[in-house]
C-alpha cells in the first residue's frame, strides 16, 4: 500500500511540473509580468466598531465594544497612577506592588489556588506598573468570564502582598541590578534619558539597591490605596458578550470599589538648556561603539508633530532612511542605525539618532550622522522622497486599526492622555498634505545638530582620543554600587606601613626566583561540590600581566572543554565546536583569576595593604591584611613562612542580586622555577564549601 501510495504522490509532482513548463511555454520564458497590470479584488472596508460607554457613580469608567468571532472576553483596565508617585527613597516600589499582587493572591484565593483555578479555565489576570500609567487584565472565555470577575476583584482590591512575596520580587529586581551593565545597548539608552532629563528627575531615577532596601510592606500597601480607586479606572472591555447583560453584570461586581481621590498626572518640567557636549561609558569588554546623539524632542500635541515624525523617517526610518543608505549602506560605518523624533503626551520626549559602528570609526560615525542631519537643514527633501515616506508611514499604520481590541485602546489612551479622540485621523490628514518645504522648515526649526549631547558606549583602549575633536569628554560612572553614597577612596582599616612590609615579605615567598613577567601553567583536579559532585581534570596557562588565560577541562559532563581567554574576548571550544564567549561569561571567568594571589602581587600598584593585626587561627598565627582595591579583600598570610592561608572577598550574585561571601583557603605550597604554588586550594561560598583543587604539578616560564 505504501509503494503504491509513494508512486501516486510521485505521478502528481511530475505532472504538476510539466504543466508549469508548458505554461513556461506558452508564456515566455522572458516575459516578465508586470505587477502594476495586475488586477485586484477591492479590500473590504474596515467599519470603525461602536463603544458603549458609561461610568458609575464611584467614577469607574467603561468602555464596551461587542466581537463575536470567537468565545472570549478581554478586559483591560488603565489605572491613573505611575511609578512617578514613587519618593525618590523608594524608586521601584510601584513594580514591587504589582509583582506581590499577582504572586501573593489574596486571602480567598490564595497564589497556588488562584494560579490552579487560572490553569484549570485557560485564563490569565495580570498587573502592571509603568511610569505614568499601571494596568490590570483579565482574559478569559465566555462561559468562564462572570465565574473570574469577581476573582479579579477580590485579588486587586484585597491582596495579602506576604513578605515572602515581596522579598522574592525584591530579589528580582537586585539580579536585574547586577546585570544592568551587561549590555551596551541598555547602558547606552539608560544613560542617554539621564543626560536628557537629568538624573535626578522623574524620567532619570534607577532602581538602586539602597532604594530596594528602604520599600517595606505598608509602602506597598499605601501605594495600592492610593492608585486602586475608582477615580482611578478606565475599564474596557471587548469580546463575545452582550452590551446590556454586561453593563448589569459590571456594575454589580464593581459598584463595590471606593471612589476615592483621582491622582493628578504631574510630571514636573524638564529644565533643559541646549549645549553641544560628549559623554563616554568605557566598556572594556566590547570591540564597537554604541553612539547616541540628539537633544530634548516636544510634546504631542505640537502642531507640527506630523511634519517632525516624516523628517526622522526620511532621516532614519528603517532600510529608506539616510542614516541606513548614506551612513550604513554608502559609507560603510555602521553595524545597525536608529532613531526617534519622541513626543509625549505628559512631557517632552527625545530626539536622537543612534547608531553601532567598529571603535576605530567612532568619530568618524558621529560626524557622519551631524551631516545628515545637516542636508535636512540646507535642502528641501525631493517630492518623490516625500512620497516615499509618507506612503512608508501610512503602511505601518495599517496596523494601528486592524481589530475591535486595537481600536479600543486607541480611544481609552486618549482619553487617559487628555488627546481628541480623533488624533489618529488628524494625523493622517496632515501626513497627506505635507510638503518638502514643511520638512525642512521642522529641520531648522527643532533640529539642532550643533547642539547635541553625543554618548559613546564602548572600549576606550580602541577608541583612543577620537572623541576630543567633540569636546572635553567626560566619562560617566556607571558603578553598581550598594549604597547611596560611594565609599571613600582612603577608607582601609589598619596600619597601612606595617601592611606594606607584609604585602612585601609575601611577594618574596611566593616569588621566590621569578619576576612578575610571568606565564604559569599548572595541571591537576578539580571536585566539584555545587551543584552536584563531580571531578574534572584541568589544565590552566595563566598571564596575569597579559590576561590570557587558557584553561583545559576534561572528563565533565559536555565532554572536553577548552576556554581561550584573551583580554575581554574569549572562545569556548567544546564538541569540535567553537564559539565566541559572551562578554558576561568573559568577564565571570575573568572575575575568578583578578583575585588570584599572583594577579594581586603581579598588579600590586593597585592596592594598598593595611595590617589589622596578628590572629591566631587553628593554632596557626597570621598577619591579617586589609587590601583596598580593584577588588577589596582580605589576605590571612602565615608570619612563619609569610604564605597566603586563606584569602576573602565579597562580590554580587548576579542571579539574586545579593552580596555573596567567598573565602579561598592554601595549603601545601610547593616550589618549582622559582615560583611558590599552593597545590590545595578549598573555595568556600557563603559557608558552603564550592571546590577543591588538587595540583599535581606546575612550571613557569
């Protein structure tokens, strides 16, 4: 049956192939159909569906519109309030709220019964909080709707917000902290909105650990007060219903809410004064330049708001715009571009232009874009790049308006942001009726690019001093920090003359023939203890002064596995595959060799030892020094043999966001070409012992 099957299958495809080359045939091989001759059925008209509207006496408002295409009801519901209602000792409580809402649950329905009910009904109720708005959502079938109104209610209005909940949420948000300067791109736009507004405004302002520290549950629960009211909320609802059953079915559910006091959506004035300045964030572990440029954008109710958003298209809209052709395209000088002429509702946005180029054409980008901007200035755009643009625009707003859900939120985020109802339409009117003139006139009127503030993220090794051509640079600390105020620079505790002399006595025991221009290869074992035992064999070449590191592991789970690294690049060879290292595993492995005793003593310029005092530790007596530096630690060293025993040090967890406690312990120190090794070494991580290593043996060159 399956040869017989196989040889049916067979015969359609080889007469369905010589059809089309007799049509082949027939046609022409070389004529080329022409789309424009092509025949279209006519597009159905889009009807703008009909909202309900009513309000109850509490002042929840409502919006309705009926779709019965499938079985489902979506309720989305603005809240007026924003983490700008958050004190600036407190910035991210607003997040921290809504996180404990929906994981904490309520006393009626607490979290593992609410998120088994939700399953059980294929539904979902979420919150949210951004900066000048928060939501609540409820989405769910038909049948099912009316049986989980009354679940959303009772879990926004009453929520139990534990503090195991809450210390969970927390600690989410510590390990986004710890990983925030991972990735240019996120440093770039962060950094970018401070310069804007100012780093201490509304727009500006981080979660930081101090301001984590301060949120406590009455917090929370004061917040949820404040923005949960009826005065509040804006309620809409679209789906398989009828409008009158519904009408009934919500006031019933939700008459029950407080009125209380609407929350004025105040967002203070950016205090912005135009200037032409450069700003560098040196990251040393990438190999190009994420550039940004551009000042304060306008509001959105600006008259000419259609004019200015057609001139950043033809600046920088996507593979059209003169960025893309003349920047990347012609000249060659950039990985990606980008750029927004931003206008708010409730404040002024951002223009900028960005763009990712190689470090050695950083300066070379950044006058490349001025230019462009400049052409805007000087010359008219052509009609036909109008057209262009403007069909470009109104292409991708096709989609604006595609469904009953989309049409909804549109009216319901006017309404909220104080816009006409008819904004949509009136931007499209005056995108149609736009002339190259207007373009330029926008140009010169709100674009400076002689009075921009320029970013630069990226290796300022590679970069060298293109930037200076700009102005005076000033580089910005992004130091992730666990207070408020940074330490001060001469804080070490101890007798800082008595600890040079020991930092010096244990430079000689360890190198004991060797200087510090060394290259070190040692080969052993490795037990693992967390998260599971294991042992590995390892070879490592090390250089500390040239940091290149080559570690080879055999016997693990994956097989063989070779890391090369090399300054702030790496490649991990595994499987007879290679692949570049991420920068933040770079950096991890790097993290584990900058606290290794022959790096400190190689590198010792950058610390400054202070002896605390002599110990006796497991009948063993030590010089404990005190070394501030790159890395803060603390050095026990033997005052017999003037040998490291034990060295400790603090660093962030980056999955918890918490300060973690690792302590490495030396034993059985061995010479060999004229350099001491400690052929044991025990890691301990928070009181848990991590691995042990077992030399066997070492050689240096």
């Amino acid at each position: 049956m399956k040869k017989y099957l196989f040889l049916a299958v067979l015969a359609a495809m080889l007469t369905a192939c010589a059809t089309q080359e007799m049509a082949s045939e027939q046609n022409g091989e070389s004529e080329a159909v022409n789309p424009e001759s092509l025949d279209y059925p006519e597009l159905n008209s889009y009807i703008v569906p009909e909202i309900e509207t009513f309000e109850l006496d509490n002042g929840i408002k409502f919006y309705l519109v009926e779709d019965n295409e499938v079985p489902l009801i979506n309720l989305n519901m603005i809240v007026r309030a924003g983490s700008f209602m958050e004190p600036a000792d407190k910035v991210g409580m607003a997040s921290v709220m809504t996180s404990v809402m929906r994981n904490g649950g309520s006393e009626a329905y607490p979290e593992n019964e609410l998120n088994q009910l939700l399953e059980d009904k294929a539904a979902r109720i979420e919150f949210g909080m951004g900066f000048t708005n928060g939501s609540a959502n409820l989405n769910a079938l038909k049948d099912d709707f009316n049986d989980l109104l009354p679940v959303l209610l009772d879990v926004m209005m009453n929520p139990l917000m534990p503090q195991e909940k809450i210390d969970l949420a927390i600690t989410q948000r510590r390990s986004s902290i710890a990983r925030r300067n991972d990735d240019a791109q996120q440093i770039g736009f962060r950094e970018f909105e401070k310069l804007i507004y100012g780093e201490e405004s509304l727009q500006g302002r981080q979660v930081e650990h101090w301001t984590l520290d301060a949120i406590t549950r009455d917090d929370l629960l004061a917040f949820h007060s404040e923005a949960f009211t009826g005065e509040n909320m804006m309620i809409g609802l679209v789906g398989d219903f009828d409008t009158e059953q519904m009408k009934t079915t919500l006031e019933e559910v939700f008459s029950a809410i407080p009125a209380g006091e609407q929350n004025e959506l105040d967002i203070p004035d950016v205090d912005y004064e135009f200037d032409s300045s450069i700003y560098f964030v040196d990251k040393e572990d990438v190999n190009q330049s994420v550039i940004l440029m551009g000042h304060i954008g306008g509001m959105r109710d600006n008259p000419d708001y259609a004019a200015l958003q057609a001139m950043n298209e033809v600046l920088s809209g996507g593979f059209s715009g003169r960025l893309f052709q003349n920047v990347r395209s012609d000249q060659g000088l950039a990985y990606a571009v980008f750029g927004a002429y931003g206008s708010s509702a409730l404040y002024p946005g951002q223009f900028y232009a960005g763009l990712f180029t190689q470090s050695s054409s950083t300066a070379e980008a950044i006058e490349a874009v001025r230019r462009e901007m400049e052409k805007l200035q000087e010359e008219p755009v052509s009609q036909q790049e109008l057209d262009d643009t403007r069909e470009s625009i109104l292409n991708s707003l096709v989609f604006r308006n595609n469904s009953r859900r989309s049409v909804l939120s549109q009216r319901m985020s006017n309404e909220y942001l104080g816009l006409p109802l008819d904004a949509f339409d009136r931007y499209i009117e005056e995108l149609r009726t736009l002339t190259p003139e207007d373009i330029q006139r926008v140009a010169r009127e709100y674009m400076r690019p002689d009075q921009m503030r320029i970013l630069v993220v990226g290796n300022g090794s590679e970069i060298g001093d293109q930037l200076n051509r700009f102005g005076d640079v000033q580089e910005l600390d992004i130091t992730i920090r666990r207070t408020e105020e940074a330490p001060a620079a001469e804080e070490i505790a101890g007798d800082i003359e008595a600890g040079r002399e020991w930092f010096e006595r244990m430079k000689n025991s360890i190198l004991v023939d060797a200087g510090t221009d060394i290259t070190l290869k040692q080969e052993g074992k490795v037990e693992m203890s967390m998260p599971m035992t294991m042992t590995i064999d390892r070879t490592e070449t090390l250089n500390f002064s040239e940091e290149i590191f080559l570690i080879e592991m055999k016997n693990t789970p994956q097989g063989d596995i070779t890391l090369d690294v090399q300054g702030n690049s790496g490649v991990l060879k595994m499987g007879g595959q290679e692949v570049p290292l991420p920068p933040a595993q770079v950096r991890q492995q790097l993290a584990e060799y900058y606290v290794h005793y022959l790096n400190v003593i190689i590198n010792e310029d950058e610390y400054t030892p202070a002896l605390e005092g002599i110990e006796t530790v497991e009948e063993n007596e030590v010089a404990k020094l005190n070394l501030k530096g790159p890395r803060d630690m603390t050095i026990h060293v033997d005052t017999d043999s003037a040998l490291p025993t034990m060295l400790q040090y603090a660093m962030i967890n980056p999955q918890t966001g918490t300060d973690m406690e690792i302590r490495m312990y030396f034993d059985d120190w061995k010479v060999n070409d004229g350099v001491a090794i400690a052929y044991e070494t025990r890691s301990v991580v928070m009181g848990q012992d991590q691995a042990r290593i077992s030399l066997s043996s070492h050689t240096v060159e």
